[in-house]
C-alpha cells in the first residue's frame, strides 16, 4: 500500500439522472442540500496496485458528515502527462445522514466514476 494524495470535488448542484423531478429532489434540502453543501469532497489517503486494477482509500465526506470509502479502480491507462482510469464503490447513503424517501433511490448507492488525472 502506497500513501497517495488525490481530491476530488463535485458540485452538490451537478447531480443529473435525467429526470428532472427527481434531481431537484435530490438537489433540496431531503438529500444533498446543495445550498448549504455545495461540495461532495472525496481525499485520498492510500492506493493499491496489482495487475492493472487498483484500490484507492479515502474519506468522502457529504454534507458535514464524513465517512472511510474504498474505490475499486479498474482500466487505467495514460502516459507521461495524464491518466485516466474508472472506479466504482458502493455506499450507503444513510451513513451520510441522508435518510429521507428510501424507495426513491435505495439505501446503498452503486457509484460509476471515470477519472482524469494529469501532472
């Protein structure tokens, strides 16, 4: 295990499934409160890698409350000025204090992430 620093930030206000309804649902003051949170702050702390698949730990932190992740980082190729690669984890987003409309989006959320990274 190598120690690593990476961070990423998303913009609380960005979250788009497509349907209009929902994402303003998901934007208020039930799920992500983007007013008040505006970021979604992943920091790296530690990375894996073995037979190009690798494992990133970090905390992600949603709202105020922050939580140890795993991302499970798959196809990653680049060169000597940039990389690109995707992750993907699953976390329960009650452990994030948002708990409001179960059935709309489920307990745990399954996250795709593609990754761009540059020296």
């Amino acid at each position: 295990m190598e120690q690593c620093t990476a961070q990423a930030t998303v913009s609380a206000a960005s979250f788009a499934s497509g349907i209009a309804k929902r994402d303003e649902h998901v934007r208020s003051k039930d799920y992500l409160d983007a007013e008040r949170y505006p970021r979604i702050v992943f920091v790296g702390e530690s990375f894996d890698f073995s037979d190009g698949c690798g494992t990133l730990h970090g905390r992600l932190t949603v709202k105020e409350t922050t939580q140890q992740v795993t991302l499970h980082v798959s196809a990653v190729s680049g060169d000597e000025r940039n990389l690109t690669a995707r992750a993907t984890t699953t976390i329960d987003r009650f452990a994030f204090g948002i708990r409001t409309a179960p059935g709309m989006t489920g307990r745990t959320l399954h996250l795709d992430l593609d990754l761009v990274a540059t020296r």
